[in-house]
C-alpha cells in the first residue's frame, strides 16, 4: 500500500472556536493506483494533501507512506519524505527562479538519485518544452510554468504524486495531453497518483473519485 489514511482530522486553533477543516477521513492508494479528490472550495482538498506531503501536522488519525507512519516527522524527516518518495504538483508552480527550464525539470530527480536523462527528455518533448529549456521562469507563461512543474514531478518517478488542480494553468487540448501523460507515467513507474480538481472531465479519466464535503468524504462510488 502506497498510502492509507485513517480517521485523520485537522483542526486550526482560531480562538475560542477551533476550526475543523478535516474530520475522520480514511481512504487506502495502491502502487499505480490514480484517484480524484473532488469537492467544493474550502472542504479541505488542499489541507489534505499538504498533510500527506508533510507541509502541515495532522490534530489526529494516521498518514501511513509506503507503510510508514508520517504523521509525526520532524521538518527534517517531512523533507527527505518530498525528496524520496513523494512528488509535488502545486498550483503555485515553486519553480527555482535561478535554474533554467532543464535543470528545473532535473531538480527533483537529482536529489533523489534517480535521474535518467533519456526520461527527462522523452518528458520535454511530450509536454511541449523542448523549445523553452533555455529559458527561466520569469520568461513563461503561467501556463507554461504549469508544464515545466509537473515534468519535473514527473522526472523524479516518486512512488506518490499529490497533485492540486495540475491542469487549472491549461488549455483544454493541453490539459487533456498533459494528464494523459501523467497517467502513462503513473503506470509505466507504478506511481499513485492523487489530484485535487474541481473539472468532473479530468475527474473522470481517474481510476477512483473521492468527494470531500465540509471535511469529510461522502460514500466512495464503485472502482472503474
């Protein structure tokens, strides 16, 4: 099991009324495994995935990574988790504004020790960036440095991709392209893949939905 969850809450600490944005929520990812977490603005998509990925501590319940129990890691230990076993696809791209496109996209990879070259390249070219690898953030679009952030996810094959609206930046055409190549990866290296989306199309092109609603998950529907 790549990822299980169990009766994981988070709460924040507001006054004299705690704010409870995850409450009680359990779900289990195999290896190659791809679900959608869907759900209205403030349900806790993003909470959620910023617990599994170590950028927030859970109130309670258990985040297991490859049958390891990460809900207590030290900032030390959360870091080498992102760097090893978990991929990042966030909205706000993170991309290392001194790096050009190509060593943006081997960054992850490096770090990790599983850079293969001929990987990031068959990447560039099926994302649409063998022009652009040159350049430097500041000279993309945003759309663009969207693509250059889930190649460099990509590159590094983590065992777990937490994606948070990774085609949001994207055309239509683009944005089909690009999680179709996300899903091939996902089963060419065996990759569970968990995107929060709010597009029911792009939800749908997933092996499982889940559907967030006030911190909770409603009845999961039959695998596809």
């Amino acid at each position: 099991m790549v990822l299980k969850i169990s009766n994981l809450a988070k709460r924040y600490e507001t006054g004299a009324d705690p704010v409870e944005v995850l409450r009680d929520v359990s779900f289990e990812m195999a290896a190659g495994d791809t679900l959608a977490l869907e759900g209205e603005s403030g349900s806790g998509k993003s909470t959620l995935l910023h617990l599994v990925a170590g950028l927030d501590r859970a109130s309670a319940g258990q985040i297991e990574v490859e049958g390891v129990d990460i809900t207590g890691f030290t900032d030390t230990q959360s870091a080498r988790l992102r760097r090893e076993s978990v991929g990042l696809i966030f909205q706000q791209f993170n991309l290392i504004p001194s790096l050009n496109v190509q060593s943006n996209i081997a960054f992850h990879a490096r770090l990790s020790g599983r850079y293969d070259p001929h990987w990031a390249d068959e990447l560039t070219d099926k994302i649409g960036l063998r022009d652009h690898l040159n350049k430097y953030p500041e000279a993309l679009s945003g759309g663009q440095q969207q693509r250059v952030a889930i190649a460099r996810a990509l590159a590094a094959r983590s065992k777990l991709l937490l994606a948070d609206e990774p085609t949001g930046n994207l055309d239509e055409t683009t944005a089909d392209a690009v999680l179709a190549l996300m899903l091939e990866s996902a089963a060419q290296t065996h990759t569970a893949i968990l995107m929060v989306t709010h597009s029911t199309r792009q939800a749908a092109r997933m092996r499982r939905r889940l559907t967030l609603s006030r911190g909770t998950i409603l009845a999961e529907p039959p695998s596809v």
